[in-house]
C-alpha cells in the first residue's frame, strides 16, 4: 500500500518535472540519488 502510494507520488512528481529528475528530486525534497534508485526500484522511465 505504502509503496503504491510512493510510486505514484514519484510518477506524477517527475511528469510535473517534464521528466527532468533533478528537478523531482528538490520538488520532493530527497537526493538526486534516492530519487534515482526509487525510479529504478519502481522501475519508473518516461523514456520508451
């Protein structure tokens, strides 16, 4: 449930960014790094 959740989040926070990481990343207030491994983790891409 927790993880649904923070995918989502992660997901809709990196389309507000127009895919740009860096940006999610300080809109949510963590690492460039942690939002990093979260995308990998949820296997996250806006990429085709």
């Amino acid at each position: 449930m927790i993880a649904q959740v923070e995918r989502m989040v992660l997901l809709q926070t990196l389309l507000q960014a127009k895919g740009n990481k860096a940006l999610a990343a300080r809109l949510l207030k963590i690492d460039y790094k942690t939002m990093h491994s979260k995308l990998k983790m949820y296997e996250i891409s806006l990429n085709p």
